[in-house]
C-alpha cells in the first residue's frame, strides 16, 4: 500500500449526507474480477444520464452535466468534502478503489461508515473526520469563491503527521485519527506481512483455543 | 464488594476469547474461527494471495458459496445457464479457486448453495462464540447466535486467508432493549426497521449492538436473524443476541454442528456467553415492541420509515438540515409527496427474498397471506427466491411452491437476486416495488427503481392489492 503523509489539493464539494456505497460505485461493476477498472464508474448513476454497465465505454456516456464532479472547475480535484455517514451500507472495497482510481487521495466528512473507513486505511484513501461547523464553513466558502467566478480555486493542505487540515486563508484546523490508523497509513504498511511475522503467536493462540473450544477444531 | 466479579458484555467475552496480540500500530489482532466467502468480494482476495506466493492458513475454516451474481431461473444448467458472461466469469472464478486452493464449496449445482448468510447458519457453521467474518456487510446476521459476526473488505478477506486472524480495533458496546410482545402481523423485520427509524443509520456506527428483553427471547432464530441482518443498517458492523433454548435447539444436529460428548461441553461453555449483570454499555435504547404496528420504508435510505396508518412526513418534520435534504431527496426519487397516505401507493412488483427474510418460516407467512388468493393485474411481476437450495426444498416438501404458483407468484432458484439486482431480476427505471430485502438506496434494484422495505407478510398483502397494504386484514 502506498504511503500516505502530506498532500496539497484541489477540493470538490459532494453535499450529501448518507452517500452509500451502491452510489459510490453501483452493482453491475463489481462483476469485475480485478481490482482495478473501477474508476470510470465512480458515482456512476449520477455521472450519467443513461444506465452504466461494463460493457460500455465511458466515450459512449451521456455526461449529467449537473453533477458537481462533471463541472470544469471541479476536474482533477483531488479532495473530497461531503457530509455525515459517507460510505454507509455495502462492505464493497470496490468504493474506495474507485475513488483512489478517479484521482480523490482524501476525502473528508463529518463522520464515515465503519466498514468503509476501514477499508479506506487498507488502500491509503485518507478519511479525515471534521467536526460539522468546520463542514459546514467550507461549503459555505467554495459556494462564495464559485460564486465569484473568476476561476479561484478551493485548495487544502492535508497533513497527517501534524494531524491537520489548511485552508486557503492560512488557517489550520487540527483532527483526531486513531494512532494505530495513523501509523499504518504513514508507514503505507503491509498488514498481512506484519500479522504475518506474529506466526508463533498465532500458532500458540490456536492451541490454547483448541484445548478450550476443541468442537471449533473437529 | 469482590472485585473478582466480572462485568463483561457479551462483545467483550467474545473479543476476549479471540484476542491474538497486537500490531505495533496498536490495532488489536483477532483470531477468526470462520470464513464465508462469495464471488463478489473474493477474486481479488485470491489473486492478491496468489501474488504474493502465501497459501489460506487454515483452510477448514473457509466456506465458500456464489450467490450474488447467479440466475434464478435455470438453475439445472449450472454454470451453463448463466448467460452475461462477465457473471458467469465471477462464479467460475469461485470455483477456480476454491478447487486451486482446496477450499469447500456449494456451488452452484449443490442443494446447499444459497445465499451465503441463509446456508452458514443452516449447515451450522455459525455456531456460538464464533468470530465469524465475510467480504458482506450483512454478515451481521450471523451475530443472531451469539457469534461475533462482521462484514469485511476485500484487503481483509485476503488478510483472514493468509493469517486467520483480522486487524482492528475494539467497538463499543451498545445495547438495544425491547420489550413487550409483538402484536399479530408485526415481525421481527418491522421491529428492526423500527429501531432504526429511531437511531438512524449511524447511530451504531462504530458499536457492536446487543439486542435483548423479552420481545427478543420470545423470536424464533429465522427472526432472530432478521433482526441482526439489518444490524448494519443502523450502522453497526456486527449484532448480537445472546444464546439460549432457542439457539441450542436449532444447532443441534446441523450438519457442522458439534456432535456428542463435544456438544455437551459446547453448549456449557456457550451458556457463559450472556453479558454479565453489572456490565456497563457505552450506548442505550429501548424500544416497546406493543406499540408497533406493521412497518413500511417510504425513502432512500433504511432510517426513512413509517407505520402503515401514518402519512409519509414532510422534509420539515425532520431535525437536522441534513435529514431535511435527505427527506426532500427522497421524496423526489420515489415519486412521492409529504402528507400522502402510504396505502395508495400503486406498485409495480414484489421481491420476497434476500437475507432478511428468504427463510422457510418467512415462506410460510408469505404463503398463508396468499393462499387460494391472485396477485393484482397491475403487478408485472412477484418473484420468491428462497434463500437457499435447502430452504426451496423444504418449501415444496411443505407445498409452498403450489400455494405462490397458483396465486400468481413466480418460483424461482436461490440467490440474491433482485436484493441487489446483480442477476437479471430487477427493476426498470420508476417501477416501484415492495421488498423483503434490507437496502432501498437509489438503484439498489436496478437503475431509478424505487423500493419499499417490508416484512413477508406485507409483501405478500400488496400483491394481492397491487397497492402497500397492512398484511393484518389477511392473517
Ligand atoms: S441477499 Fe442482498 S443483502 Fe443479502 S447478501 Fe445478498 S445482496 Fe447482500
């Protein structure tokens, strides 16, 4: 996995609450046997006018023009900005390939799903949990510097190690994360190889666990 | 007092028992006594193991069976009978590796295929005090046994195949407590859908729920199941129920489940998992089973519910802005307005099926609704897909099937099925359907269709009106 430490990026602003995973990334592409492909699918069903399936290429797609990731100012975003519960419902990873494939390192919200925020640290996708007022002022600042028109663009500095997020004026808002989420997003750990390298203590927990629940090994 | 007194919840002596070590990183390492696989999330599992030159460490443990993406029609042509040739990839994939690895499968032609959180607790793979994991986030419904049961990602199904253990951090405790009794054509799946009306569908995020009290104990294990199956939609990765007379009666005798003087000590060690008297929970609700009457989801997401008698509220009835926007949104999608009476909702066709509710006693009160009864003109289509191989079997033994055919319902094979509209089954765009399943997201089953969760019961009342109809007029 790819390590994860600072990054500077353009933001795009998703304002939904509850974004699942079906819409991260819809059913018919995960038929898909590979872990990559995924990317021209992300939020597929509101990308596009017409229906998605693998067989069609995205130049054959009828583009929702609506939709804040097909506007101009919004290409080659690399943060996401969206509200609470992002990510809820299907234990899909396919969701975070998707968003890591189409070019989002970070994306941050309110509060995520449990299963998808784990699956974002298993891949070096950034989940970064602001309180709602934090939220809140940035939507509300993208929408006055859209407004503005004159081609500003809504830029944050993500930086784990110090635990903080910079906005354009300069001013920094800190965040918790876990240390243990921390450690293996900086270190891009491989946590098979690390679980891996505890054989003898896994070995030695299979015996114990055979002698008191000896049906589980039958 | 002595403090030698312990004041565990059930999740604690579950985690407990598994606890294997820790990384440096801090995540706690647990063991996993099994491993439920499907074709879907596993591919890419396999292909990483295979790449990395590492072998499944305890294949025994390993269960596999395709149920997303197989047709529910044609089932003797096996594989065969699978025409978009991108599923028939996946599922032969499956068998690929399972045979390459030595892994057991039902597939496709097994009686015992089906979906795969239907048939683990069937075959009594799921038993008590088991860490149970599977790349699907309704393995919650496994936790039914007082297993500890959770949906994983594909990284980490290939991390529980190459380790046998998961990495992660300890949840919360929350306990959810009902009581009372459930009046007549109430279920277990209008219940949860009650308790996540009430938390919403993050209120258990980052918890393991207990559910308990009376109205609980007196479930039987198929709705004992249903209720931990949408666990998930009230955010929590696993639910779960503590073991009793109930529980022991439906292992007992399952293919898996242990046998003789190994029974015997099983189930006095499985009596201890109940959370200890003094046991303190980082989160409490409690609920009055009475009080409900039979529930129908009206929105996008699974929190969006409402009693059949009530009228489909207004964005402006709800707190946060957030759920505003979520209500607006949903009212929009599904064709609705506030203050309309959910009865005279028109419908275009009904899913009896899925995880929550495929199983034989859900078949039994969809068919006594229906029985010597037609489905409405206006139904295009009502599908039963029976969640297993074994269930369908036991349905016909019981003659099911004849009462659903001859009443205008179609009977199908096993599998997911319009749950999740993978296969063929599904919705066109604005077609609205009643279903027994447990996700009514946008384009859950198929693009812009529109679903309305209920339990069995109800499902089967409106194919007969063609309209979403209180099932208690037909009990
Ligand atoms: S029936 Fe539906 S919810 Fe259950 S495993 Fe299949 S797709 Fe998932």
């Amino acid at each position: 996995m790819k390590a994860f430490s600072k990054m500077t990026g353009r933001v795009a602003p998703l304002d939904r609450a509850n974004v699942d995973t079906d819409q991260i990334i819809p059913k018919q592409f995960l038929k898909s046997i590979k872990r990559t492909g995924f990317g021209d699918n992300l939020f597929d069903a509101w990308r596009f006018l017409d229906e998605g399936s693998m067989e069609k290429s995205p130049n054959e797609r009828q583009i929702n023009f609506n939709f804040v990731l097909n506007q101009e100012r919004y290409q080659g975003t690399s943060i996401l900005l969206t509200r609470s519960n992002f990510g809820c419902g299907s234990s899909r990873e396919h969701a975070v390939w998707a968003l890591l494939e189409y070019g989002f390192e970070c994306v941050i919200a309110p509060s995520f799903a449990d299963i998808f925020y784990n699956n974002c640290f298993k891949n070096g996708l950034l989940p970064i949990v602001l309180e709602e007022k934090y939220i809140e002022e940035m939507f509300t600042e993208m929408k006055r510097i859209e407004s503005l028109g004159d081609g500003q663009v809504y830029s944050l500095m993500v930086d784990l190690p110090g635990q903080c997020v910079t906005k354009p004026d300069g001013s920094p808002i800190s965040f918790e994360i876990k240390p243990d989420n921390k450690t293996t997003m900086l270190e891009g750990l491989d946590e098979i190889g690390t679980t891996l390298r505890m054989q003898p203590a896994i070995k030695a927990f299979e015996k114990r666990h055979k002698a008191a629940q000896p049906w589980l090994f039958s | 007092m002595s403090k030698v007194l312990s004041n565990k919840t059930l999740y604690d002596k579950i985690w407990d028992a598994h606890l294997v070590g820790q990384h440096d990183s801090g995540h706690s390492v647990l063991y996993i006594d099994r491993h439920l696989l499907h074709e879907v999330t596993s591919p890419q599992a396999f292909e990483g193991l295979v790449q990395a030159g590492r072998r499944p460490w305890r294949l025994e443990c390993n269960i596999a069976t395709p149920d997303h993406n197989v047709p529910t029609v044609d089932r003797q042509s096996g594989l065969q009978g699978i025409e978009d040739p991108i599923s028939k990839l996946q599922v032969v994939t499956l068998d690929d590796n399972c045979k390459t690895f030595g892994i057991e499968q039902f597939d496709i032609n097994d009686i015992r295929q089906g979906i795969v959180h239907v048939v683990g607790p069937e075959q009594g793979l799921t038993l008590p005090g088991m860490t149970v994991v599977c790349g699907d986030s309704h393995t919650s419904t496994h936790g039914a046994f007082g297993a500890l049961a959770q949906g994983i990602g594909t990284s980490e199904v290939e991390h529980v195949l190459a380790t046998q253990c998961l990495v992660q951090s300890k949840s919360k405790n929350m306990r959810i407590f009902i009581d009372g009794q459930l009046g007549k054509g109430v279920y277990a799946k209008d219940l949860i859908m009650a308790v996540i009306r009430q938390t919403g569908t993050a209120g258990g995020t980052g918890c393991t729920i207990e559910f308990c009290g009376s109205a609980i104990e007196a479930l039987s294990m198929e709705a004992r199941m249903t209720v931990c199956n949408m666990a998930i939609e009230a955010g929590a990765r696993a639910g779960l129920i503590a073991v009793d007379e109930v529980t022991l009666n439906y292992v007992k005798n399952r293919p898996y489940a242990p046998k003789g003087e190994q029974w015997n000590q099983a189930v006095s060690y499985w009596q201890s998992l109940v959370s200890d008297p003094g046991a303190s929970f980082d989160q409490e609700i409690t609920l009055n089973a009475s009080e409900l009457e039979p529930q129908v989801s009206w929105g996008t997401s699974p929190e969006l519910v409402m009693g059949i008698s009530e009228k489909i509220p207004e964005p402006g009835d709800f707190s946060s802005p957030d759920k505003q926007e979520l209500a607006a949104h949903s009212l929009a999608y599904m064709g609705l307005s506030a203050g309309q009476s959910i009865s005279e909702v028109s419908l275009d066709r009904v899913f009896i099926g899925s995880c929550t509710n495929a199983r034989i006693e859900d078949l039994r009160v969809a068919a006594e609704v229906v029985k010597g009864q037609q489905t409405s003109k206006q139904i295009k289509q009502a599908l039963i897909v029976p969640g297993s191989g074994l269930v369908r079997q036991q349905a016909e033994a019981e003659g099911l099937h004849e009462i659903f055919k001859a009443a205008g319902f179609e009977w199908r094979d096993p599998g997911c099925s319009m749950c999740l509209a993978m296969n063929d089954d599904r919705l066109l765009p604005k077609e609205r359907s009643v279903s027994t399943s447990n996700r009514n997201f946008e384009g859950r089953q198929g693009h812009l269709g529109r679903t309305h969760l209920v339990s069995p019961a109800m499902a089967a009342a409106s194919a007969l009106t063609g309209k979403i109809t209180d099932p208690r007029k037909y009990l």
